[in-house]
C-alpha cells in the first residue's frame, strides 16, 4: 500500500485498483493494480514490488524496451509477448532476467531451474539445479606414486 500511495505522490496514476478489497479483513490483500504516468526515477519503478501490481510505461524502440527492461538493480523475470519469434529471441538474449516467459507469463514447472540475477531471486530451486543448494562440494586429490612429487617426502617413507 505504501508503494502505491508512495507512487501517487510521486505523480503517478492509479488507472484500477489500488486499494484493500473491503470484504477481506484478515491478512494482506490488495486489489489487482495498474499504474500509468510512470517515469524511471519513481520508486514504483525502481522497487521490485511483488503482489497484484503492475507499472505500465511505453516505448517507442525494442532497443528502448530492452534498456528500460534492463534499468534495474533487480532481474528475477520478464516476459515478451509477440508473434515475432525472431524478436521474441533477441529480448530472451537481451534481458538481463533468469527466468523468461515468451507469449505467457508466470507459468511455474518443477523441472526447469527458477531464480534471478543481480539483487534478485539468489541461487536456483526447482529441477536438478535446485539440489546444488544442499550440497558441498569438497576436492580430493590423491597422489598415487611411490616417487617423491615436488619438495614432498615419497609416500612410502611417510
């Protein structure tokens, strides 16, 4: 809520939504929002804010697009929706994100790993890349000659 309120002030418009629905009166709810009138120093824009929130700003290049996808300290998702697939492959390259969802978005699949770059989303969960996070990963080496090896003493005189 302080987001929103924080983004009205900042001169921002709040085209739907926006407030707590008034039938829920336990836990943290939020209507579905849209923010329109968005400019690159406000702090909607610059916050990774999660919930039913979205800011919409427009460009006029795919260039544009990609720098303000870009513009940020944060990089857990985007999406691009187009029936260019050749563009829709420029931005999956171009986007600095670890998860891309090209013609959809949000859709979450146990096998393919899920997280960010930069200050978001640290690490990967979900498929084989999810277990490296419990695991340890030690480097044995053995050395299996009788000669001595550098200015070390011959195993068999040990």
């Amino acid at each position: 809520m302080k987001c929103i309120s924080t983004a009205r002030s900042e001169g921002a418009t709040i085209l739907y939504g926006g407030q707590r629905p008034e039938h829920l009166k336990k836990g943290y709810y939020i209507e579905p929002t849209i923010i329109t009138d968005v400019n690159t120093n406000m702090q909607i824009w610059r916050e990774e804010v999660f919930g039913p929130v979205l800011c919409v700003k427009t460009f006029k290049t795919e260039v544009e697009a990609i720098e303000l996808a870009n513009d940020t300290q944060y990089g857990l998702g985007a999406a691009v929706l187009s029936k260019d697939l050749a563009r829709c492959e420029r931005l999956t390259k171009a986007f600095q994100s670890g998860i891309v969802w090209i013609n959809c978005s949000q859709p979450c699949f146990w096998q393919p790993p899920w997280g960010g770059k930069k200050r978001s989303g640290f690490g990967r969960e979900l498929g084989e890349w999810g277990l490296e996070n419990y695991l340890n990963i030690n480097q044995v080496t053995q050395y299996v000659s009788d000669e001595a090896w550098g200015f070390y003493k011959s195993p068999s005189k040990l």
